[in-house]
C-alpha cells in the first residue's frame, strides 16, 4: 500500500506539472535525495523529487469493527487495520534555481487546491483507496537542517507533506461469528 500511494501521489502530481508546463517527459520522479554512497541518482536531475521520509502510525482511532458479513449473513472476524501517516520530501532538483523553484512552487499549489484525492475525483486511484489526504508540515530552520544532514546531502528547496490515513490490512480470518436468526422468549407465566 506504501509504494502504491507513494506511486499514485507522483503521477498524479506529474501529470498537473506536465499541463501546467506543456511539458513531454516527466517532471517528477520517485527517489530517494541521495544514494548511499552520496553521489545524487542521475534520474533526479532537473525533476521534482518525492521522497518517503518518515511514517507513523496513526494512534487516533475511531471503532473499528473486527467483523466483516459474509454473503451468507454470517460473519467473518478479522484482524484490525492499521492506518499510517507518510511524511513526504518534494525537493527541486535543478541545474537553474529559478525553474526548481517554479516547480515547487507548482506543487505547493497543487496540494493547497487538491487537499484530498478521493476515487470519484481520480478513478485512476488504486484498489483499497477511496481517499488520501495531505496536510502541509512546518518544520523549524534547526528541524529542516538535522533532517537534510540525516541525509547527507546539501540543501534544495523543499516542503514537506504528511499524507495522511494509509490503511494496510492484513487479509486474515481468526474466526467465525455466526448470524443472530430469531429470538429467544424470556419471559415465563
């Protein structure tokens, strides 16, 4: 599901920076800022970059049921969902600052207009999805620094996102429950 939305979140975003820049190939790209060696991936230069940097798991939950109705009115009982909050890195990798930050500038306010992507607006959206949010995150000057130095790499014009509400559930069956078919009469005279 991570890679999934992670996926869906970069074409979806490239193909509004591809129509707002009449651009032919694709402006961003899913990587990571840096390789492990410290050399900056070829396939970033002159894009957008999104990269995955933090997920949490949401602990502010609302009722989850643990059942699910079977077709035969009888009830399966599974095991919880867990839903996670990504952090995600748009970084302006480019030779001419000027363009990078055009094109963070594009993004920016292409989550301001589109805070939610949801299946009727983006039938594209993958199965398990019906919608995903994304909320801006403001980290202090010290923040973005211990952030850019965990990385090893120099400083580019980015903003943060948390994409919010990634549910991953686990297909298993604990048990069954069986469907409630009459009443029982209690009362005695």
């Amino acid at each position: 599901m991570i890679n999934d939305s992670l996926q869906f979140a970069t074409a979806v975003l490239d193909q509004f920076l591809k129509r707002q820049f009449s651009l032919d190939e694709s402006g961003v790209v899913l990587n990571r800022v840096v390789e492990q060696d410290g050399s900056v991936p070829a396939s970033n230069q002159n894009k957008l970059v999104l990269s995955l940097i933090n997920i949490d798991n949401e602990t502010n939950r609302p009722y989850y049921t643990r059942n699910e109705t079977l077709p035969d009115g009888n009830y399966s009982d599974i095991s919880l969902s867990e839903r996670f909050n990504l952090y995600l890195l748009f970084s302006a990798n480019f030779d001419d600052y000027a363009e990078g930050l055009k094109f963070l500038n594009a993004a920016i306010l292409f989550f301001q207009v589109h805070t939610f992507l949801d299946v009727k607006t983006y039938p594209q959206m993958p199965a398990g999805f019906s919608k995903i949010e994304f909320d801006i995150e403001k980290l202090t000057y010290h923040q973005m620094h211990s952030l850019w130095t965990s990385m090893g790499a120099k400083y580019l014009p980015s903003v943060i996102y948390r994409m919010r509400l990634i549910t991953i559930k686990g297909n298993d069956v604990t048990g069954f429950t069986p469907a409630v078919t009459g009443t029982i009469n209690t009362t005695q005279p």
